[in-house]
C-alpha cells in the first residue's frame, strides 16, 4: 500500500486543481461552465435561458516500462455522470481504452468530423431529430488505438453487448438487446507523403457491425446484422479548413412499417479570420427510409462565429432545419437563434 507522503494543491491553466501523491500519480479537476440564450421560431421555447456546468475528473499515474494510464470522468449538467473511460497509453502497442460511452471510440467519434467555429450543425438549441451512426460507442466497450505509421491510425473497438447503456464494477446490463456483440473499425489517415501541399489533409474510413437476436421475441423482424459505416475527408490550407462525409447504417429489419436504413451528407467550411475569431457554415442532409414507404429527408444547416477572449468565449450560431425528425410538411420547419458565453477555468 503506497503512503501518502507529499500533497500539493495548486491552480492549473484550463483546471480547477491538482492533488499529487509521491507514487500516486496526479489528480486533476478540469471545469468549465456556459450560459446560453437560445430562440426557436416555430417552437414552444418557454424560458430561453440555460446554462451547462461542465467538470471532470482527470487522474493520471505512470507504470516503470513507461505505459501511462489515465482515469477520465465527466459530470455534466447538476453533477451527473456523463461519461468516464480508462486509457492505457503504452510505448509501442498503441492505446487500449476501456470506454464508458465516451464516444471517440470506433465510428462513434467520426459520426459528424465537419469543421465547425463551434458545434455540429445538429448540435445547437434546433432539434433536428437527425440519426447518426455511433457504432458501439454508446454501449460500454473495449478500443484500441494503433501507433501512427505513416500519418496514419487504425481504431478498433468491441462490445459483447451493444444495448447502449453503463455498468459499474462487478455488475452486468442486464439488458437483452436485439443487438449483441459488435465491432468497430476505422482507419484514419493523413497522407502527406512529406509533401507540404498536403500536409492538412485527413481522410478517414470506417464500419461498424453489431449481431442481431433474432430468436427474440422483440427482434423476430431482423432478418441481417446491425451495419454502419462512415468515410469522409476533411482539408486546412491556412486558415481554411473544408470537409465532406457521408455514413449509412443498416437496420437489418425489412418488414413493413420499420426503418430499413439511414444515409447522411455533411458538408462543412471553416476560417479562421483570427487566433480569436472563426466562422463556419455547416449543413447535413439526411435519407430515412421505411420498408414499403417513400424516403423521407431531413435537412439542416447552420451559421456561426465564435470569439474568444483568454478564458472566455462567445458563440453564436443562426440554424434552421427542415422536415425535422423526418416528417414533412411546413409544421416540420424550424429556425433558431442560439447564443452562448462559456467560462473555462
């Protein structure tokens, strides 16, 4: 058992604190907090303002062969928990992740890569309704993150149950999914072959493929496996950056009255105008199809400028979305204002 000989309280850039322990490693709290305004034309928006109280636990120790491991746990909003995973950082193996619906693990974390000055084009105040293929990155799960060779990264992650729910410690789900075991795969790549002229680009590909019950009673319309897949690029010359993706997930039901698949297209341009100031146009076109029914699409773009000012920043961003959630019609169409002041420290 290590004794506690030495503890040091001190202010950090970018956390709150961090408490070290002679053979401990370190403890960190990062913080960060943002206020928001946000207006929705064509909505019931009762009182607009909100407000989002971000902090994670950060504690990080280090093995003698040189491996590092980090413990991440994130409490968002009234303190609950959002996410946590633990990170084996190793010299020459790359990266093993035991991740608790953290998201960057598999495809979940290449669901939407288009530059942005602030969120996805999705991801202000307009509900847009919009699937989006996350893998088993909701489920808990096991990732590996292979060393760079080349520029370039290969991400596998595994769950044997993909039922989109957490577990504690010596617990189990508990949750018979109609989807059960599931693997990820994605390669990301930055092939500049040394040539400066392509030194900012990225591309990334990557699929996803859960098993199906369909010996349950509430999965007897499966007739395939759960698939997603992802691919995309993105491209910095300057202070410009400009991307374009697309994903598709396969339900593998294909009776009447059930979604046989969704197919996304992102595209997405940011500039930097300043180290302080950016601005982005962002839009997302999205195809659900029912078996036996006409395909129904979602679209939605969004505007935004963000400012920052040492810890503090301002973003605003104009959205509008039409046919929300699939259904069509003018009752489906919506704008919004959105505007946020966040405080990290």
């Amino acid at each position: 058992m290590n004794k506690l000989t030495k503890v040091g309280l001190s202010a950090l850039c970018g956390s709150l604190a961090s408490v070290s322990a002679v053979n401990a490693g370190t403890m960190e709290v990062l913080g960060g907090a943002t206020a928001t305004w946000s207006s929705n034309t064509g909505q019931v928006t009762g009182n607009p303002i909100g407000m989002n109280s971000a902090v994670t636990f950060k504690g990080s120790g280090e093995l003698d062969n040189g491996t590092t491991f980090t413990l991440t746990v994130t409490g968002a909003d009234q303190a609950a928990y959002t996410s946590g995973n633990i990170s084996i950082v190793t010299p020459s193996l790359g990266t093993i992740v035991v991740s608790s619906r953290t998201g960057g693990t598999g495809i979940g974390g290449h669901d939407d890569k288009m530059p942005t000055a602030w969120e996805e084009t999705w991801g202000t105040s307009l509900g847009t309704g919009i699937d989006l293929p996350k893998g088993v990155s909701s489920s808990m799960n096991i990732g590996w993150t292979s060393p760079s060779f080349a520029g370039s990264t290969l991400k596998v992650a595994y769950t044997p149950n993909n039922d989109a729910t957490f577990v504690n410690d010596k617990a189990v789900s508990g949750i018979q999914s109609h989807k059960t075991g599931g693997v990820d795969v994605l390669l990301d790549i930055n092939p500049s072959f040394g040539m400066d002229a392509l030194a900012g680009l990225n591309v990334f590909v990557g699929g996803s493929r859960s098993e199906t019950d369909n010996e349950a009673s509430f999965s007897a319309a499966n007739t395939g496996d759960h698939e997603e897949a992802v691919a995309g690029a993105t491209f910095a010359y300057g202070p410009v950056t400009v991307g374009y993706q697309r994903s598709l997930e396969m339900t593998g039901l294909e009776v009447a009255g059930t979604v046989d698949y969704y197919q996304n297209n992102a595209f997405g341009v940011s500039f930097n105008i300043s180290d302080d100031l950016s601005i982005s146009y962002g839009e997302m076109e999205s195809h659900k199809k029912v078996s036996n029914s006409v395909r129904a699409t979602t679209t939605a773009e969004s505007i935004q400028l963000a400012y920052s000012m040492g810890g503090m920043s301002i973003k605003i961003a104009e959205s509008s979305v039409d046919n929300a959630t699939y259904a069509s019609g003018t009752a489906s169409d919506f704008d919004a204002t959105t505007v946020a002041m966040t405080l990290a420290f």
